[in-house]
C-alpha cells in the first residue's frame, strides 16, 4: 500500500510540473519582453554612409547596428567595430523614429567603445545594473536595433562569466554579432548589465573578436565601467589601455606567483624603479597572489592612470607609485655580434663559432674558439642563460665579460649593439662534429605524408646525416597559390640542408587557389608534430613565403611567436596590424624582392614600418630567372639567414 501511494504522489507530482511547464515558459517570456520594452527608449539605430569595404580580412557591415542613449543630452554609447570603415557620415534613429545626424566624440581603445552626440535633449538614458547583479548563470539579454525599428530585436543567454579579459568584460552565451554590436546586455528587471562589443584574448587590433560571431562567446563592456570614465569620453578623450611594461616567466590562465622577469627599458615600470625579481603584492590595496589576478587589476586601468603597487623586493616591502602609459618604446634586442658554437658545444659557456665583422665582440676581442663564461658580472652557463643575460640590456650599455681562450680566462669590456640584420655575405657551415654513439634509426630523406588528425598533406626533406645530438635548423616552405614548387624547392635547398643541418617542411595547401587564415593552426600542428619527430633548435625555425602565401607566413609566425623565430617573404607583404616586437620571442625577418617586379615599392615601405618598429628586418633585392623561378642567389641568401637566426 505504502509502495502504491508512493508512485500515486510521484505521479501526480511529475503531471503538475508537466502542466506547469507551460506557463513557466509563458512566464519567462513574459520578464524577456518587460525587460527588452524597459530598455527600449534608450536603444537606437545606427547607420552609417561611405567609407571603405574591407578592414583587413574583415568586411565591414553595411546594414544598421545599435547605440545606447547615455545621457538626457544626447550622448549615445555604442561599439568602435560600427566606425572602423571610416564613413562620412552617421545617423541615429531614436526609438520614436526621429532620425538625427550624430558625431563621434570620443573613442575607448581598450574596450573598443565610441562615444556619438547628437542634437537632443530629453532622451532616456539606459538604467545600468548594480556591479553585484551580474552573477553567473542569471539571464542575460543581448538586445539590438536592426531589425524592426518599433521594437529592439534580443537573444537570450546567461551571464557565463564575470571579469573576462583582464578584468574588462562580462561573457554571454546569448548571441552577439554586428546585428548588435552596441547594444545593452540587458537583466530581466530591465537595467544595462553592459554594452555588447567584439573584445579578443589574444588581439587587439580594430576588428579582434569578430571571430567569435555567434559562436556561444559574446562579451560586453560592464555599464559601471562605462559611466566611470563617461565624463572623459564627453570631454572628447581618446582612452587606451594602460600598460607598466613588466614581464613574467610564467603565462596563461594558471600562471603563478607575479614575480618580475624583466623590466622593459624606458617603461613606466623601469621609471619608477621596478626590477627584475620583484614580487608584486597588491595594486591599490587589492591583493594579486597570482599573475592573473595581477593583469585583471591593471586590464581595467587606462593609460594616464596611476596605480600603486606594493612589492616584496628580498625581505624589503616597498611601495612603488606608477603612472602607465599608452605605448612603450619599441624594444631593441642588445646583441654582441656572435654566432654561437653548436656541434660540440662546451659543457660550460657559450662557445663563440663565429664573430661578426665590426661588431661589438669583434671590437672588444673576442675571437672564433672562445667560451663566453660570464656578461654584465652574471654566469653564462649555456645559450639560454645567454639570451636571459641580455633581455634586459640596452643597446649602447657597456658591461664586463670574460671568455675561456686556451684554458685561461680573459676579461674584456664590450659595449653592446643592436640585433644585426644584415645577412652575412660568406658563412662557412658548422664543422660536423660525429657524435660518439651511432644514431637512432630516423626516416630521412625526402617524405610524403598526412598529419595525424589533419587533412593537411605535405612533404618534407630531413637530411640523411640527421643526428639528434645534432639539433635540426628548419624551413617551413609555404608555396603560392596553384604551384606547390616541390621539384624546384627540392632541387635548391637539398645540398644546403645536408651541409648546414636543415629540415626542409612543405605543407600543402588543400584549396588550389592557396592559403587562407584557416589553414595557420595546422601548419603550427605540423611543426609541432616534427618537433616530436625530431631534435630541432627552436632558435632556428623559419617559415618562408613567396607572394600570396607570405601573408600567411606571417600570420603564423605573428600567432605562434612561442614557436616561429623568423620569416623570410619573397614578392609580398603583410597588410594587417603588426604587433609590437616581443622581448619574450625574437622574430627576424628577411624580405627579398625580385627587381623589375610590382612588389619592389610595397617592400621598401614594409621594411620601414618593421624597422621603426625595431625589428631585425634585412631588405634585399635581387635579379629574378628569365622564368620566373627561384634563384641559386635567393637559395644562398636564404640558407645564410637562417643559418645565422641563432646570432647574438
């Protein structure tokens, strides 16, 4: 009896909540459209008239998007992404239907927000939700003006996340795309959680986020944020992110403790007196353990801010006052004009292998056969601790050294330089030192495959006398469009990887037309995948391009700094944003160009936006084949290049 009345109420409970259900949803439909009809007055039309088509890769939206009335006055928030085509002219259509011609007053950088104004009074500004009522999971509305101008257009989601990059946006799961880029990420009691944007993790350029087109991601801007600096924006400001120039050894969402690797030279970091070792405790009071924690608190700062940090410095606490800055000096790796020793490398030291010409380890008396054992008062144990001796060294400084030559040390004085870019015009291949022990059985030679868990087909040559003692330079060859090359390529780079040490790596793009954006992530797959395969010197992996492949070229080399060291482009540039030279990761880059060819302009006026931006950038150019093919010439220059990545 007992079990039967069980299933009865069981029963009976499952058939209300099955009759419920209706009205649950009715319910909830119901809150949706109070809180889109709360927000309604504020949210309006945007159009816009000329400018240009295409911003990057990116086509500009020609349809309407959407603002958020901020103010009585006529000041209208709303996402930079609806400007970056430049047009002439802009229109705001107000919730009753009154169309007004609007100006940008202000720009927000960071959080890629434009503040308009146009010529009204009485508006209805947007109610912003408290800072405490964006919980995860609760409902979020992602509310546009594209659609029907009598009531906005939404998409339904939750709040999926709080403090996103670097403390600057709120994540959706609700729909974002430029229908409504603009618009306010709204609560079901009708108050703006935020202003919907394209915001990315990894880039900053005009179009970054875009990526994520109704993907599930979508970001905005918090409401809070936006009324804080409002007075800035009206007073027409250009707002940027704030940046202290510090590094750490650590990166990612996990990284740990934030203690200072280094400390770029003319930073607000470096002014007011940080250094490498530095612990960072808090910033304004507000404790950051962990590196994270650290760059949410700066994220949300602007250039102009001043923050103040307390920092553990040895058993010394000290308190460090910084203003941050818009932009920091392009960095300018300190070289001493080496090439280091690799086959046969001393157990201690950095063997000197070759010096360059004038240079500043030529000055100072360093010669071929030295051991480099200590720079700047500090051990050199191996090349690494090299590379970390300079990082924070500057061009121009004068530090001590010491080098072992012929069993006796040597002090010597050097003053520093600038990271060469010129090609060394004769640059003997390393002598081969045969290893001791016989070499693990490896394919060599010319192969032909398919990654694992790709669709990416390629080929590759691995020198017959690969050794693993020995480290492996390589060449990712990206052919052009409708011409894999593979004949040709083979022919004049198959001597040169045998003498000088080079695993030659040719993916094949799976569309005859060439390469596309898409095809980045699995050539990086493929490199990684050789790099299992065999020993490769991750100071010498280079990828080569030749007209419409060498934008690619350097997207990969751009996305995947951690993995690529040089591009070397042939009849061809880059035409998006390039990002700032990268202390972490050194980039070289050679350009060649074929004389008599369009490209010659194009990569003079390439090389110089690389150079200001001090990047080791060589320009050459050369006599092309009668053919139009490859040269012995662009072969040797080439090879030469990458054989000298690892200088120093």
């Amino acid at each position: 009896m007992a079990a039967f009345l069980c299933v009865v109420l069981l029963a009976d409970a499952a058939n209300a909540q099955a009759d419920a259900t209706p009205e649950i949803a009715a319910l909830e439909e119901t809150s949706f459209q109070q809180a889109v009809a709360a927000v309604d007055p504020s949210v309006v039309r945007i159009e816009t008239v000329g400018g240009v088509d295409l911003v990057g890769e990116v086509l500009t939206a020609a349809g309407p998007t959407t603002g958020v009335v901020v103010s009585a006055d006529g000041f209208i928030i709303t996402s930079r992404f609806n400007f970056i085509s430049k047009p002439t002219s802009i229109v705001v259509t107000l919730a009753d239907g009154t169309k007004l011609p609007a100006q940008i007053v202000g720009d927000d950088m960071s959080r890629m927000l434009t503040l308009l104004k146009v010529d009204a009074s009485g508006l209805s500004p947007i109610q912003p939700a408290p800072v405490e009522s964006s919980r995860i999971g609760s409902w979020a509305l992602a509310v546009g003006r594209t659609f029907e101008l009598e009531f906005p257009n939404l998409s339904v989601g939750i709040v999926s996340a709080i403090e996103r990059l670097n403390g600057r946006a709120i994540q959706t799961d609700a729909k974002v795309s430029p229908l409504n880029y603009g618009g306010p990420l709204v609560d079901l009691a009708g108050r703006a959680l935020g202003v919907l944007v394209p915001l990315s993790p990894q880039q900053t350029d005009e179009t970054a986020g875009v990526e994520w087109y109704d993907g599930g991601i979508g970001f905005a801007v918090p409401m809070a944020d936006i009324y804080r600096v409002l007075p800035r924006l009206q007073a027409g400001e250009t707002l940027k992110q704030g940046l202290i120039g510090i590094q750490f050894q650590e990166r990612g969402p996990l990284a740990g403790t934030p203690k200072i690797q280094a400390v770029r030279p003319e930073s607000p970091g470096d002014k007011a007196g940080l250094e490498a070792g530095d612990v960072i405790l808090s910033v304004d009071n507000v404790a950051v353990s962990r590196i994270p924690l650290l760059q949410r608190e700066l994220g949300k700062r602007y250039a102009g801010d001043t923050v103040t940090l307390k920092v553990k410095r040895g058993e010394q606490t000290l308190d460090f006052t910084v203003e941050l800055a818009a932009e920091l000096l392009p960095y300018q790796f300190a070289s001493l004009g080496i090439l280091p020793q690799r086959n046969g490398a001393p157990e201690l030291g950095v063997g000197i292998r070759a010096v360059m010409p004038d240079g500043p380890a030529a000055v100072a008396g360093m010669k071929p056969g030295d051991v480099l054992v200590s720079l700047a008062d500090r051990d050199i144990t191996d090349f690494a601790s090299l590379l970390e001796v300079l990082r924070p060294l500057r061009p121009g400084t004068e530090v001590a050294a010491s080098v072992l030559r012929d069993r006796a040390n040597v002090p010597l004085r050097i003053k520093l330089g600038g990271l060469t870019t010129e090609v060394p015009a004769e640059l003997v291949p390393e002598k081969e030192v045969v290893p001791e022990e016989a070499a693990p059985e490896s394919s060599t030679g010319r192969l032909s495959d398919t990654l694992p868990g790709r669709e990416l087909k390629y080929w590759s040559y691995v020198p017959e006398n690969y050794h693993p003692e020995r480290p492996l330079g390589m060449l990712v060859w990206l052919h052009p469009g409708g011409d894999s090359m593979e004949a040709e390529v083979l022919r004049l780079f198959r001597d040169h990887c045998h003498q000088r040490g080079i695993l030659l790596l040719a993916p094949l793009a799976g569309d005859v037309a060439g390469w596309s954006a898409d095809d980045v992530e699995a050539i990086a797959d493929l490199v990684r995948h050789f790099q299992k395969e065999y020993k490769v010197d991750p100071h010498r992996i280079a990828v080569c391009g030749l007209e419409d492949s060498v934008p690619v070229a350097f997207q990969l080399a751009f996305k995947h700094r951690d993995l690529i060291r040089g591009i070397a482009g042939t009849n061809g540039v880059y035409r998006q944003r390039v990002p700032d030279n990268d202390p972490d990761y050194r980039c070289q880059i050679l350009l060649t160009g074929f004389e008599g060819t369009p490209a010659t302009e194009l990569l003079k006026r390439f090389s110089g936006i690389l150079a200001a931006m001090n990047y080791p950038v060589s320009l050459n150019f050369q006599e092309g084949a009668a053919n139009g093919s490859l040269t012995a010439e662009w072969t040797e220059n080439t090879i030469r290049w990458l054989d000298s990545l690892d200088r120093i």
